[in-house]
C-alpha cells in the first residue's frame, strides 16, 4: 500500500534548495548525479511509476538494514524472501512514516541521518530511471553505492543543518563522503557538473567496499537498473 506522506517528504526534499547543488560526475565509475536527474524521480513519483512503503527491510546477513531503493523483479522477489511481501520494483521501502520528519519549528538532529538515508536511497533511483527495460544498466553496486554517499552528504553540507555529534562513525563510507563532500562543496555550488578525480574517491572506495561487504573478489557485483 503506497504511503503518501512518505512520498510527499521524499518529493520536498527533492525539490529542496539545497538539493539543487549536488552535481558531481564520480571519475571512478562514471556515474553522473545531478539535480536534473533527481526531478526525473520526482516525476516519476508524482507519476506513480516509484512509490514508497513501509517495511522492515531485512539484507542476505540478517542484518537489518533502514531503507531501501527497489530496482528490478529480482531484487524484490529476493526481499519479498526475506519477509516483505508487498516489494515490488520501483519502490522506496522506509521503516516507518515518520521517517524523516522533521517536527515543527524545531531541528531534531537525529532526522538528518534520516534524510542523508533518503537522499541516498533517492540517489540509486536516479539510475533507474535513466535505464529502461529494453536498455537495462548494470552498474557497479561499489560505484552506486559511493554515488548515493557523495550525493547525500553534498546534499547534507549544504542544508546548514548540524548532525547528531555521535551519529557517525570514523572511516566508514558517511563520514569519508562527508569528508569528500565538505572538499568539493564549493566546487559543485553551481549547477554546473562537478568531476570528482579517482585521487579524491579513494577513501570513499575502500569505506564502500567495507561497508557493503564488496572486497574479496566481490568488487565485479552490480545492480541491475532496468527503468521505472
Ligand atoms: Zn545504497
């Protein structure tokens, strides 16, 4: 069942100021995220070809992970296995409706982390959108996943919001992306396309690697993007 306050946040953070300057093309993978390409998920959602839903998302390790971006058939046959049986490609699953809010006249520093998962999540929809069934994209999930990083902590830097002190964790791939961001942040405040050297991304690689469990020969793993 498609959550519609869900989907109003994603869309006002999508439209939101600070969204507008993140436009960098990674050299290590040649992703592009812009915030042209974030209004084509915004479309799409006001369209109804995403939607977003609530779910306890489960990953292969048991493992709970908070949210997730919902590419292809395979990938939501494989959560409908662990446990959600509404996925269906092309959907947003987020573990509650409050998620992301940010209550009334107040800054309640734990929904940045909330939001940071929201523009990342957003970011991954973006290379789905730009594929299409009869052109599918298989992506590097290492470079998709730095992607989404570098997307919503350039997102977070120039939101002037403060982070929870204690929220993140030294050498994984949010504070590495975070480092990066505040790098690049006045590189990429204009709306041209900001190209971000491999000699920049490196930290941010390894962090990836980590955190998603992609070293070890599974550096070749992709995603499979096949349109909204
Ligand atoms: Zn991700």
């Amino acid at each position: 069942m498609p959550n519609e306050i869900l989907t109003s946040r994603l869309q006002n953070l999508l439209r939101s100021p600070a969204l507008r300057k993140v436009n960098f093309e990674l050299q290590d993978g040649g992703l592009v995220v812009t915030h042209v390409r974030f209004t084509l998920v915004d479309s799409a959602l006001s369209a109804r070809k995403i939607t977003c839903d609530v779910a306890k998302v489960t990953a292969d390790s048991g493992k709970q992970i908070v949210a997730q971006y919902i590419a292809n058939q395979g990938l939501a046959d494989q959560i409908k296995g662990d446990g959600v049986q509404s996925a269906v490609p092309n959907m947003f699953l987020f573990p509650n409706d409050r998620y992301g809010e940010a209550p009334a006249g107040t800054l309640q520093l734990a929904n940045t982390n909330e939001l940071w998962i929201m523009v990342h999540e957003a970011t991954h929809a973006i290379f789905d959108v730009m594929a299409s069934s009869k052109k599918p994209a298989n992506i590097l999930a290492i470079s998709n996943e730095m992607a989404a990083c570098l997307a919503a902590s350039l997102w977070y830097v120039h939101t002037g919001m403060s982070w929870q002190a204690d929220a993140i964790i030294r050498g994984d791939a949010q504070a590495e992306s975070m480092d990066l961001a505040w790098k690049i942040r006045d590189r990429a405040q204009t709306n041209r396309t900001t190209l971000v050297p491999r000699s920049e991304t490196q930290a941010l690689r390894m962090a990836v690697m980590d955190n998603w469990n992609l070293g070890g020969g599974r550096e070749t793993i992709t995603d499979r993007m096949d349109g909204v």
